[in-house]
C-alpha cells in the first residue's frame, strides 16, 4: 500500500478487512446513539414497572453524566495505551451496563446501571472517530464521518421506532438486551481483525487533572439539567454547581500547564482551526438537541401529529442531514477541500433557525418541513467536517485527545442547547399561558410547560387555543435565540484556515511532523490489514 517513497498510496477501494473494522465502527456509533433514544420510548412502561417516578429524570441524567465525564478520559487512554484496547474495553463496559439494566429490580438499581452504560458509551464515540483517524488518510477520511454523521441520523429517526416495537412486543427490558448481540458482533470484529501499532506513552495518567475535568464538567450538566426545573436558576444549589464548576475548571487548567501527561494538552488550542473547530462543534450541539426537542412538541401541541411517530416528525431535518453528511464527505475526499461546508453549514443553520422562528398556529406541515430541512442542511455540513478538521490539527500522538475534545463539545453544547433554549420557552409558554387564559392558563402550566396529547385534549377549547398559540411564542423565542447563536458558528467559519488534508501522496517533506507520523500509522495498518 505504499510506493517507493515510503508514502501511504491513495487506495481506490479499502482493503475488505478494512471495510470490516468500517462496519464494526458503524454498529458502535449505532449503539451509542441509539440507546437514549429507544430507552426514551420505554420510559413509561419502566416507571410503570418499576416505580420511583420522582426518579425519572436521573435514568437519563446518569447516562449522560457519565457519557461527558469519561470523554476526554477515553481520548487521553487510547492515545497512551493503544486504540484499540480502550475501545475494546469501552464496548465491554457498555454492554455490562445495558445487560445490569435490563436486570434492574428498582429504579436506584437502573440509575446505577445506566451510569455504567454512560462510562463505556464515552468511549464508543471517541473510539469510532479516532480509530478512523488511524485508519483513513485525512483526504479519505471525510467520506467515512460523512457515513457515521448519518449512522447518527439514522439512529435519531428509527430510535423511538425501535423502541416502541421493543418494548410492545418484548418488553422494556430487551431495550437494553438488544445492544447485546450488536455489541459483541463489533467487538468480534474489531478483535479480529483491527490492527493499529501497539503504543505505551511513559508516564502516568493525570489523574487529578481527571478528577478535576470530572467534577467541573459534573458541575455543568447538572446546572444546565436541573436549571428551571429542579431548582430554579438563582437558587442557592445552582449556584453552588456554578461555583464548583468554574473552581474546578480553573484548577484543572493550572494542573494541565504542569502535568507530564496532561489529559487534554493545552498546546493543541494553539492551532486556529482546532479551537474553532471546537466552537463550531458546540453551537452545531447546542441547535441540533435544542431543535429535536422543540419540534415535535411543536407539531404534537400546534399541528396535531401524533406522538407514536415521533421519528418521523423530525424527517426532514433528519433525512436533509443525512444526504448532506454524505455529500460533503465525498466532496471533501475528491477536491480535498473543506472551507464551504463549515460557512455554508453556518449560514443554513442560520436561516433555517430564523424561519422556523416565524412558525405560528397556521403554518402548515409542508412549510414546517421545508424550514427543519434548511436546518438539517446546516448541521450535515458541519457534523463531521468539525471532527475532519480538528483531527487534521493535530499530530497524530494527540488523535484520540483531539476526537474527544470536539466530541465533548458537542455533548456540552447539547446540554446548554436543552437547558437555555428550554427555560427561554418555559418563560414564554407561561406569560402567554396568563395573558390568554388567567389564571386558568397559569394553573395548567403550573406543573410544566410541556403536555402531552392526553393532558392537552382534556382543555377546554378556549384554554387548548391559548396553549397552541403560548407554544408557538415559545418556540419563536427559542429557535430565534438558536438563530443568534448560529451566528457565530458563521464568523468562526470565516476564519477557518484551509490547510491541505494530508493523505495520498499529497503529504510534503516541509510539513509538520503531525504529517509523517500519520503515514507511519497509515502503513503499519495496511501491511497489518
């Protein structure tokens, strides 16, 4: 797979056990997203079951905790001890997880057991995306992120299919048995036949800055989870998170400067694209999650759809961001040119977010549709072209660090996305709620700002129209505040740099060494495979 320069060639087509590693990395991204989605569906039936309603929150919290928290730690491990290894590890950790839910007796046990889910979900994702980064040649690379952007989109509309046939047919606890087959099929696969060189980086894992990084990143989710909800937002406990947070992130900045192993290395925000990469990736979070939230609220509450077809409501943003994944991966492997998609991404998402900010009680399904599908044309020209550039930052020894930093910022992202945009609908909902209705508005949002189909047939017509019409203010708020912050995803495109991909044949002897260090793992992994 090399010519007489030493220089990896730049194959026509990936040797087929290449392809097998491909696939086995696909059912992992699969996994890591489908699960929240498909467990979400089953929620119900499991509180039926099970009990401890006042809980219900943290089966989902848990996870996500734990997801974000082991991030950056699965990245830095993989980049010391081998790839492979720690995405092995990462897969068997989930897969216990999944199998101790699907045994859960009480909801503490399923909290318990979904936090061990979220540890070894945290290294599914950087797991995929750096080994793809010591698989394929950055000029190759972005056709494949390009493919797992839409795994993920797939995942996102077939999710609470999925689980709803699941849990009609099986019960709620083969939501969590169904990983297992799949995982062991991905874990077969890569242990076979997935062969990168073997690494031992001297030196110990910077275990306070770990801890540091965890409690600080702790901090945040559990501010943007239980603001305006749990607690409100000038409390004394959210302001003690706030306060720890920003303690801990400090502290954990200063142990960086110092530590020989530091778990994220701070000179990798030296380079221009990386850290707006990282920008871009947390906005492209923060409107993605904020949208599949408020979307089929707004169709279930405004447009009366059907909440068994929740899926589907979100096709068109869905579906657009698959075909766009697609596309702009295959366009950035031929030209090995990436600049357009993060500005054309910024300024879709832009647009997309200011027309769905115009939706009111007449706006028709056709219309909604076309708007969710400018947005979704948006972020798949950003999903994985963020992932493409960051690792193409950085050398290779900070691969996997690299992959879940722009992984980690997307995840934060996703949970200010959720918690802003949600208390700035909240708030709307409510005012109109008593401008429109008295005190019989305030009394049915007393509770929540969100009903189901259930609670809002049982409204009287008059109360019904003036929840439509506080649903469809609130929505205006929130997606108009995600337009304003698409904004700036679209100005840090503009200073994005368009350095050369490196690949086949195209890497220069001036470049740095980050160049030469990826052909070498290029060619041990072609003559392994």
């Amino acid at each position: 797979m090399a010519d007489n320069t030493g220089v990896v060639a730049e194959p026509e087509k990936q040797p087929r056990s290449v392809r097998v590693v491909l696939f086995a990395l696909m059912v992992a991204m699969m996994l890591a997203m489908l699960d929240n989605m498909i467990v979400g569906t089953a929620m119900p039936t499991i509180v039926g079951e099970l009990g401890g309603l006042e809980h219900l929150s943290w089966v989902v919290t848990a996870y996500t905790l734990a997801t974000a928290a082991s991030t950056p730690i699965w990245g830095k491990i993989g980049d010391m001890y081998g790839r492979k290894g720690a995405f092995m590890t990462s897969i068997v950790i989930f897969l216990i997880g999944s199998a101790l839910s699907g045994m859960a007796q009480d909801m503490e046990q399923l909290i318990g057991f979904r936090a061990i889910q979220g540890l070894g979900a945290g290294g599914l994702m950087v797991g995929v995306m750096a080994i793809i980064g010591d698989l394929i040649p950055p000029r190759e690379r972005g056709k494949y992120q390009g493919m797992m952007a839409g795994v993920m989109a797939l995942a996102m509309i077939a999710g609470p299919l999925v689980g709803g046939t699941i849990t009609d047919h099986w019960g709620w606890r083969w939501s969590f048995y169904i990983n297992l087959p799949l995982g062991v099929v991905a874990l077969l696969a890569v242990s076979a036949v997935l062969h990168l060189p073997k690494k031992r980086v001297e030196g110990r894992i910077d275990y306070l800055g770990a801890g540091l990084l965890t409690v600080g990143i702790t901090s945040i989710v559990l501010v943007t989870t239980w603001g305006g909800s749990e607690y409100a937002w000038g409390s004394a406990r959210i302001m003690e998170l706030i306060a720890i947070g920003v303690v801990a992130l400090v502290g954990f900045v200063f142990v960086q400067t110092k530590a020989v192993a530091p778990v994220v290395p701070l000179h990798i925000f030296r380079s221009r694209n990386f850290t707006l990469m990282s920008i871009i990736a947390f906005i492209t979070g923060f409107v993605m999650f904020g949208a599949t939230l408020f979307l089929p609220l707004y169709q279930q509450s405004v447009q009366g759809a059907s909440a068994t077809n929740s899926g589907l409501l979100l096709l068109p943003m869905l579906g657009a961001m698959l075909v766009t994944s697609m596309v702009a991966g295959r366009v950035t492997t031929n030209t090995g040119r990436y600049k357009v998609f993060p500005l054309a991404g910024g300024a879709l998402m832009t647009v997309g977010l200011f027309l769905l900010s115009q939706m009111d009680t007449e706006t028709s399904r056709l219309t909604s549709g076309v708007y969710m599908a400018v947005v979704g044309a948006g972020m798949g020209c950003l999903m994985q072209i963020t992932m493409l550039v960051a690792q193409n930052s950085v050398e290779m020894k900070d691969m996997g660090v690299a992959s879940s930093t722009s992984t980690l910022a997307r995840t934060l992202g996703s949970s200010f996305g959720v918690a802003i945009m949600g208390a700035l609908f909240n708030q709307r909902v409510n005012d109109v709620m008593d401008e429109r209705a008295g005190a019989l508005g305030s009394q049915v949002t007393a509770q929540s700002a969100q009903l189901d189909a259930a609670s809002l047939a049982k409204l009287p017509p008059p109360v019904r129209e003036a929840y439509q019409y506080a649903v469809s203010s609130g929505t205006h708020s929130a997606f108009l505040l995600g337009a304003v912050v698409a904004v700036v995803a679209l100005v840090a495109a503009l200073f994005v740099k368009e350095v050369p991909l490196k690949g086949a044949g195209a890497a220069k002897p001036a470049e740095e060494d980050a160049a030469g260090d990826a052909a070498g793992a290029k060619l041990t992994v072609a003559e392994a495979v």
